[in-house]
C-alpha cells in the first residue's frame, strides 16, 4: 500500500510538473496574441496591459511556488531558488544572449547579411580611416574621462566631508545627474556656440569676449582635442555620482586609524595616500570601471554636440550611422561586437572585485 502511494505521488507530481508550466504558457500566450491581435481604444489597451502585467507575474511565481511546495523538503529546498531566479534568467537570455549571438553571426556577413565574408568586417574596422577615429576618440573618453571624474570626485567628497556646507555643495555638485545625457548635450551646446563675425550668445565665447579675447569654434577646433570640450560635459555629470559613492566610503574609514597616524606625525598626504586609498580601494575601483562603461558606450553627447562631425566619431556613433542610415548590418554588427568585447573585461573586473569582498 506504502509503495502504491508513493506511485501515486510520484505520478501527481510528474502531471503537475507538466500541467501547471504548460498551463502558464497556454494562458498567457493567449492574452499576449490577444493584446496583439484587439482593436480596443489605446489607453485601455495599455491600462489592460499593465494590469495584465503585473497580475501575470503575480500568478506565473505563485503557481511555480505552488508546485514546489508539493515536492518533498531536500527537492523543495533545491529547486525554490531557481523559481525565483529561474524566470529572470529566461527573460536575460531572450533579451541579451540571443540579440548578442545574432550580432556576431551577423558581423561574419556583407552589409546586406547575404554573402559570409569571414573577418573582413573586423579588418575594416581597424583600418577605415572613420573606423580607426572612432576608436582612438573612445581611448580618449575613457582616459580623460574616467581620470577626471575619479580624480574630482574623490577630491570633492573629502573636502566637503571636511566642510560646514557639506550637504550644499554635495547637492550642487550631484544635482547634473538629474538630468539625462541629451539634455546635458542641448544645455553645453548653447555653451560652447559660435557665430563668426557676430555677437556672442554662447556662454563661454560671451566670457571670452568679454576680457578681450578672440570667440573660438571650441567643437571644430584643432583635432583630436575637441573631443576634450565634450568630455567635459561627462565629467560635469558623472563627477558627482562619484563624489556621493566615494563620500559613503570615506564615512566609513575608521577614525581612530586617521586619529592614531596624526598623533604619529603623518601629515594629511600622507594619511591619504597611506590610508584612505588603501581603505577604500574596492570602492575606486567599481567607480572607475563604472565611468569606464559609461565612457565606452557614450552616444547622447556626440550625437546632440556634433553628430560626429569635426573627428569626434566614437564607436557608438559610428555604429548608429552604419546600422540605420547606412544599411550596412555588417559593418555595424561587428562595431557592437568590438564594443561588446571591450565592455567584458571592466565587467570581470568589477565581478572579481565583488566576490573578493563577498558580495557573492
């Protein structure tokens, strides 16, 4: 009778298993073609959405969690947390691996995805003249650019950790990351603008004139500098995000330590060099890497300031012009793809860096 039942279990737990994942699909494919294929009015269409939305995800995790809760306890205990995280994996490999594969069996192909051509988009893009400007710009952004918002924002946060308007001055120096990137583009453009032989209404070129100086094209001038003004507007907007993460470390550097080198004779270099660095090493360096990602996907800015023109071409730029204006998915696959391949080793870093302070 024992072994019957345990049959018997085992048979509801296999139907189950089967049913209620089948179930799900059924439903939910059926409400999608449904939103899909309806002719409702658009705002009860989107609120019928969103609801749905909310609801589905609700009744996808209970059910799973349902299910598993019919298995016997060492099962339950293994197979809970891939419920959880299970269906989140499924959305990232659909979302991000499967776009990712594609891309790079796309860059193997012509600019019309018909003809393979093996590594001959890979060899253009490191000797196509815009290609190779692309690229050179995008080391300038991430050396300029990340040096100068670890350097400022580290510099920043501990003179105001040392400064009677500290949350001022923090709130002011925080307050470009409020805005987005375009917005920061649009806002620096009226800047940086230049009439020849007329008044001056950009901020910078009206200063200029104003002591007595000559107004300059500031985004056209001599190359591959220019791309330093445009810089700027990334350290102007990301000096604060780390100003406010390295602040939050410097808080937690133990006083007694600093007290104890002071007492010792070391001077205030010295204890920064010596102490403060050293504490809050792992936080400099998931904040560069950060700025590092930041500085290699940068789009808005160059788009917005200078459409890539005057030699300020980065790879993001120049994938967007051979993808969609230039119809050329070779080209512009393989860009992704070396953009992609640049990315990976920050992202290791910061992964190693976490693991090692046991964030995993």
């Amino acid at each position: 009778m024992e072994l019957q039942a345990r049959k018997n279990n085992l048979i509801r737990l296999l139907l189950l298993t089967i049913l209620v994942p089948a179930l799900n699909i059924a439903v939910h494919g059926l409400i999608f073609i449904f939103f899909r294929d309806s002719h409702l009015p658009a705002i009860l269409n989107a609120l019928l959405a969103v609801i749905w939305g909310a609801a589905g995800i609700y009744s996808i995790y209970y059910s799973l969690n349902w299910l598993v809760e019919q298995y016997p306890d060492p099962w339950k205990k293994r197979l809970l947390p891939y419920i959880f995280v299970g269906p989140a994996v499924v959305l990232l490999g659909w979302l991000l691996v499967l776009p990712t594969l594609r891309t790079f069996y796309l860059s193997f192909l012509n600019y019309n995805s018909e003809q393979f051509v093996g590594f001959s988009n890979y060899v253009a893009v490191f000797t196509d003249r815009l290609l190779v400007t692309a690229l050179r710009n995008n080391l300038l952004w991430v050396f300029f650019g990340t040096l100068a918002c670890v350097s400022l924002g580290l510099l920043i946060a501990i003179l105001a950790d040392r400064s009677s308007f500290e949350r001022l001055a923090k709130t002011i120096i925080f307050m470009p990351m409020a805005i987005s990137f375009v917005a920061a583009g649009v806002i620096w453009k009226f800047i940086y603008y230049y009439q020849p032989e007329q008044q001056q209404i950009g901020l910078l070129n009206a200063i200029v004139v104003a002591f007595g100086g000559e107004p300059q094209a500031w985004l056209s001038m001599v190359q591959p500098w220019n791309n330093l003004f445009l810089i700027v507007i990334l350290v102007w907007m990301q000096t604060g995000f780390a100003m406010v993460i390295f602040s939050a470390a410097i808080k937690s550097v133990p006083e007694e330590i600093m007290e104890a080198a002071r007492i010792d004779g070391a001077g205030e270099i010295r204890i920064f060099f010596k102490i403060m660095i050293p504490y809050i090493s792992g936080t400099v360096l998931a904040v560069t890497t950060t700025i590092i990602v930041f500085t290699l996907k940068i789009f808005d800015v160059v788009m917005i300031m200078t459409g890539g023109q005057y030699g300020t071409e980065v790879v993001a730029t120049q994938f967007y012009r051979q993808m969609f204006m230039y119809q050329n998915a070779g080209y512009g696959s393989t860009l992704a793809i070396v953009l992609l391949i640049a990315v990976i080793p920050v992202i290791i870093v910061n992964l190693r860096q976490f693991r090692k302070e046991g964030s995993f």
